[in-house]
C-alpha cells in the first residue's frame, strides 16, 4: 500500500453508510480495488437519493424534484439535486464517499498526478480524475491508478476509463466536480508556465488534416450530413447527436425528447464528417482536445435552417451535438403547440394588463417554459411597453425588445444584470431563472417597485412555486405581495394522426418513425395569488392549504388538464402517465 492510499482511506473510515459498503472492504479496512470497482459500476442514483431522504439529507420533495428534473431534461439525478441547491457539491460528495465505501478526494490533499492515459479534455469534460500514483510512477512500473469521479452514476465514462485501464489497479475516489476541475486548471496552468508556447499548437501532421478536410468536401461525406439533418427536420427532431460508444461510431436523433438510433456513418466517414461540421460552423478542424461551439445556417430543400453546435472531446475523439433551431418553433413547442385553454388565455391577458408584479413559469427543463415565457412577452410587447430580458442564452432575437445575455465568467450573473437592467428604466423584466437568493431578491425589488417581472423556477407544481419561493429565503409577506400567478407545465407527445387507426400499426409509420407519437403539446396549470391563498402562506405556509385555497377558486391541476387532452383525442393515457408520472394519476379524486 502507498502512502497516497493510505491518506485516501484514512478519510472515509468512519463514513460507510450501508451494509453493502462494509462488505466491499478487507479485514484490513482498505477498500478491497474490486469492491470499489464494481461498487462504482453497480451505482444506482435514485437508490442513493432514497438513503438520503431515510436519513433525513433531504427531503422527499426534493428526490421526487431531483428525479423529476433528472429524467425531464436527460441529466443525471445527482447533478440535479445540486444545481436545484438541495445540497452541495462538496457535501454530496461526503454523502456519496461514504455510501459506496469510495475514499474521499480533495484537490489540496491529493498526492499522485493525473495520468495520461486518459485525454485531459475528456478528463475535464466528463468531470472525472484519473491520478497515476506517486510511488508508482517513480519506478516505472505505474500501474497504479486512482479514479476519482464527482458522479458515479455517469456509467458511460466510467467504464471508458475501465476499458483503456484494463491491467491496471485501479482505486476508486470521490470528488466535488469543482474540485476535479481546480486539480486540472491548476495542471494545465503548470504545463502552459514550463513549456514553450508552441505546446498548445495541433497536434494532427498537416497531411493529415488536409487529407480529412479534402474528404470532408466529397459527396459521400456531404450526403450523409445533408440527410441526417433533412431526416431530422422530416422527424421534427431537435437535436442530432453524431459520436462514439465504445468505439463505434453511433448517430441518434432527439424526437419529442426522446433518443432515437439511426443507421450509424461508416466508421471510415465518421471523422471527415465531424471535420464537415466544424468546417461549417468555421470552428478549428485542427482542435480536438477543447470544446468548441460555432454556427451553422444552411439552406435545405429550400429553406434556411439554423444549427447551433458544439463538439466536446471524448474518450475516442470528440463527439458533436446539432441543435436543430427552427424559427417556426422556440424550445422545440410551437406558440401554436401551447393548447392554452379559453380560461387559461384570458388569465395571460389579464397578466398582461398587469402593471407590476411577478409571474412564474415552473417546470422542469425540457417543459417549454421558454415557449410559454415568449408567448406571454408577446401579449405584453403590444402593449407598447418597454422590455429587457437578461437571458442565458438570449435563444430567440426579439424584435423590440432589449435583450442581454447573462455570462457568468465575467461576471454578469442574473443578479448583476438585473441590477444594470432596474437602471434602464423598463416597465417589463424577463429574467431567464431563478437560481438563487440573490437573484429572487433583485426580482421582488423590481416587482415591488412597479415593475412586471417573469421569470422561471424548478418546481414540480403552480401551488409549489409560492412555498419553494420561501423556503429559497423569500419573506412569506413579500411573496403575497409581489407574485401575481404561477404556472406549471410538462409536455406531452401527440398522439400520430399518420398511423393512430384503431389497427395501432405503427412500426412503420414514416412519419412518426413507428413511436406512435409526433409533435408535442404543453399541458398547463395556472396558480393565481388571490385573498385566500395569502391567507394560507401567511398562516402557516403548508403547501395542502395553499393547495386547498386553490382549489376552492378554481384551480385546475395539471393532470385535470391532462385529462381533457386525452378527451379531446389529442394524447392517451399512457404519455401522461409517462409525462406527469403515474402518481399524478393515482393521485385523482
Ligand atoms: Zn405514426
């Protein structure tokens, strides 16, 4: 054993949370390599978040919000509860370090160096650490590895580096993702001070390069990319996703929200064709250990398409994701696509009337908040109101309206912005989300100060917003005042109007791609602040009497809304089970 382990498992011997974490360790105490290793590639993050919630970590709302945003928006359940500000990173990684019987990593105390085995640019893409140990490498034979990882649940590059350390020893640990990164801005800074300025430079030969680009220019590499994106445009999807598992090449399409495979590139085309990609979005063909993000407009049958790009390094190469921006649809829902009821339009219309006061959209990402933000600035814009938005990203240019892009590396966070934005004198502020204290503060003082604010929020439900608003630090008598409504959305897929015949042949629809369902369709809940409901939150601020109060007014909860979708032959039972979760329906009176 080497001092660098010794140091590591010293940290976490009092920590193991489970039964199953024991029985990985040696008599010794260390964390047996194999234990650790199929620990890691065993790990369930919703079980995680159970535990957590059995131990009191966090509370059952948040796991069920943590999931929910999870599975809305393809990221993982652990990054979700931290971005939602459940939790810290640092102490999810103590909670993380102890479930699974994983040393606990921390940049200042770390003793190996990062090993090349693994490119650097995949190390910090995939928020993951491979450290070579210091004992080890001195002699030679350094086939001692450590891995340390912020999420164990992203099983897809964990077992990329498993695979290229197939021999090695390798020890699992567990660390903050800020934490990883510092380890690598602090390498990379070493490396750019010892070397010659030339170190950054390509590291592809010229020949090379010029033979991919002058293969990226010949008509099989041109055809395969035009009918990739016309077949994503036919299937209405809003991403293309061109990489690599495990080696080979894989092309998916996002349809709905959901992955679709299609017939892959050949693997001889794969790089011409990322080379075809970034010499359209003008990006640098040479690079491929950095991320790089670039445009693409193209005409297509006709029309222009918008792509937005961006390629990040990998395990194998790069891989790269093409967001389809079609300017007849924002967020992927058309304005068309919001199927706003009669009560609910004449509830945005008396928003728009409003002189101040704030209005939430909730839902989790991927719900088409930004379509029903839009929607609703454009009531307020014809009534020749002066308008900024401060966005990350500004997604839709808006003709007439101020728009500022949040960046949160020089600074300008939503908080700053809006500070700068009060100063400009407007009568309507878009704030694109609601991350933070800080930020609910800057919004309620321009709500309060004759101001109509809309904004986002992470919520599960329109009653839920005003209670998350308080427990996020918002005095209870200050949301009474300054939040008008709140409203809360999901998608739910159409169903195939090509192949929905009583028959229910669908695996050949061409339309649909045989998924039964195509285009989507907001369902929404309205919340407006009325008498009762201030009555409720400042008596006690229970979310059921809020509730409650709601439903005596009026109220329509989603899945009623739902439920009237399905009536009307628009989706069936089974998407809103699967969009609203099968609770929601359970849940019904
Ligand atoms: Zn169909």
């Amino acid at each position: 054993m080497t001092s660098a382990d010794r140091d590591i498992s010293t940290t976490v011997e009092a920590k193991s949370l489970t039964d199953a974490a024991s029985a990985q360790r040696t008599s010794s105490g260390r964390t047996a390599p194999d234990g650790s290793r199929a620990a890691l590639l065993a790990f369930d993050a919703s079980v995680f978040l159970s535990t957590l919630v059995e131990r009191d970590e966090i509370s059952g709302t948040d796991q069920r919000l943590a999931l929910e945003v999870a599975r809305q928006s393809g990221v993982s359940p652990l990054r979700a509860i931290v971005d939602l500000g459940v939790i810290s990173e640092e102490a999810l990684a103590d909670l993380l370090a102890g479930a699974m019987g994983a040393a606990r990593w921390r940049a200042k105390e770390s003793r190996g160096f990062i090993s090349d085995r693994a490119p650097r640019a995949f190390q910090r893409s995939a928020s993951l650490l491979l450290l070579e140990d210091e004992a080890g490498a001195a002699d030679g034979a350094s086939d001692a590895h450590t891995l340390v990882v912020a999420d164990p649940s992203d099983r897809r590059n964990v077992r990329a580096v498993f695979q290229i350390c197939d021999h090695a020893h390798i020890a699992v640990a567990i660390g903050a993702a800020s934490d990883i990164h510092a380890a690598l801005d602090a390498e990379e800074n070493e490396d750019r001070a010892e070397t010659a300025p030339d170190a950054s430079a390509p590291i592809d030969v010229t020949g090379e390069l010029s033979a991919l680009r002058d293969m990226a220019s010949e008509a099989p590499v041109i055809r395969f990319f035009n009918q990739t994106i016309e077949r994503a445009l036919d299937l209405g999807a809003s991403d293309v996703h061109v990489e690599r598992y495990d080696r080979a090449p894989s092309l998916r399409l996002r349809v709905d929200g959901f992955l679709v495979e299609q017939p892959p590139p050949p693997d001889a085309l794969f790089e011409a064709l990322l080379c075809r990609i970034k010499i359209l979005a003008s990006l640098d063909i040479s690079q491929r250990r950095k991320a790089q993000d670039g445009r693409i407009r193209l005409r297509l049958r006709g029309r222009m398409v918008d792509l937005r790009v961006s390629l990040i390094p990998t395990m194998y190469g790069q891989d790269a994701a093409i967001r389809i921006q079609d300017r007849k649809k924002l967020s992927g829902v058309g304005l068309q696509d919001l199927g706003f009821f009669d009560e609910q339009s004449a509830w945005l219309d008396r928003i728009a009337r409003k002189s101040h006061g704030i209005v939430l959209i909730t839902g989790p990402t991927g719900s088409g908040k930004t379509t029903t933000l839009y929607a609703l600035l454009n009531r307020l814009a014809a009534v020749d109101r002066k308008i900024i938005t401060v966005e990350d990203p500004v997604e839709f240019a808006m003709a007439g309206v101020n728009q500022i892009q949040v960046n949160t590396e020089t600074g300008l966070g939503f908080a700053t912005a809006l500070r700068h934005v009060l100063r400009h004198d407007p009568d309507v502020i878009l704030v694109g989300e609601i991350r933070d204290a800080e930020t609910a503060q800057m919004a309620f003082q321009a709500a309060l100060t004759g101001h109509m604010v809309l904004s986002t929020l992470h919520t599960n439900d329109a009653p839920g917003t005003f209670i998350r608003l308080i427990e996020m630090g918002v005095e209870p008598y200050l949301v009474t005042a300054a939040v008008a409504g709140a409203t809360a959305q999901r998608l739910l897929r159409k169903i195939c109007c090509a192949c929905s015949n009583e028959a229910g042949a669908r695996a050949s629809c061409d339309t649909c791609a045989g998924l039964g369902y195509k285009g989507r369709v907001a369902v929404m809940e309205l919340a407006e602040m009325s008498t009762a409901v201030k009555r409720a939150l400042g008596d006690a601020a229970d979310e059921r009497q809020v509730r409650e109060a709601l439903l005596a007014e009026g109220y329509a909860p989603m899945r009623e809304m739902a439920q009237r979708l399905v009536e009307a032959g628009v989706t069936d039972n089974a998407e809103v089970a699967r969009a609203l979760g099968a609770s929601a329906i359970e849940q019904e009176p």
